[in-house]
C-alpha cells in the first residue's frame, strides 16, 4: 500500500488568511510527482469529504516545476472561533497520511 510519504517528502496544511486552509505536497523527485499526479488522487471529491467544502470552492493547482501540489479550500471554521480546534490548520493533514494512494478507477467520478 502506497501512502503521500512514498511520493512526498513534505506533506503540509496551514492558513492561507484566516477563512482558507491551504496543503501542500512536496514530491520527492520527478519520477513521483509524475505518479502521484497520475494517480489522480489528490482531488476535488477527496478533500470535498474529508473537509465538508464544496468541491466548487476546492482550488487545486499542480506546480511541476517545483514537484508541488498545492489544494486550498475554506475553513471548516474561520480561524480563532470558538469551534475552531486547529488555530493555525497545522494538523489539517493528518486524516490525508494514512489513506492508501491508489488510481482512480473507471467510472469513479472525483
């Protein structure tokens, strides 16, 4: 089972303002960055069900010349509210690391 740590040797989340919580996936060469991105699994749908955005508000950017991919998306609470449990969306990255990091399949829609 592949997990982002074969292909990333930097997996981050943190505040991109007080309203967005942004990712970013630092590959470890060209060669994985290739494959990850052709994975397909960073995707829209993903962080759509894990965070509760909609996937309209999901900004997903593939950077290849920096073997980067960097997703933002809204806050699930602004930042500093009482709800709030990450102040600054340190530890937003954790439910990513264990997920195994297969192809999209056939028909499956992201």
């Amino acid at each position: 089972m592949a997990t982002l740590l074969d292909f990333c040797s930097l997996v981050r989340s943190k505040n991109a303002g007080p309203f967005t919580l942004t990712f970013d996936f630092m590959c470890h060469d060209q060669a994985a960055y290739d494959a990850l991105v052709a994975t397909g699994f960073l995707n829209k749908g993903l962080f759509a069900r894990l965070y509760g955005a909609d996937p309209e508000d999901i900004l997903l950017v593939n950077h290849p010349r920096a073997l980067a991919v960097k997703v933002s998306l809204p806050r699930p609470e602004v930042q500093g509210d009482p709800h709030d449990s990450d102040c600054y969306a340190g530890q937003q990255y954790a439910p990513l690391m264990d997920l195994c990091v297969e192809p999209l399949t056939e028909g499956h829609t992201a």
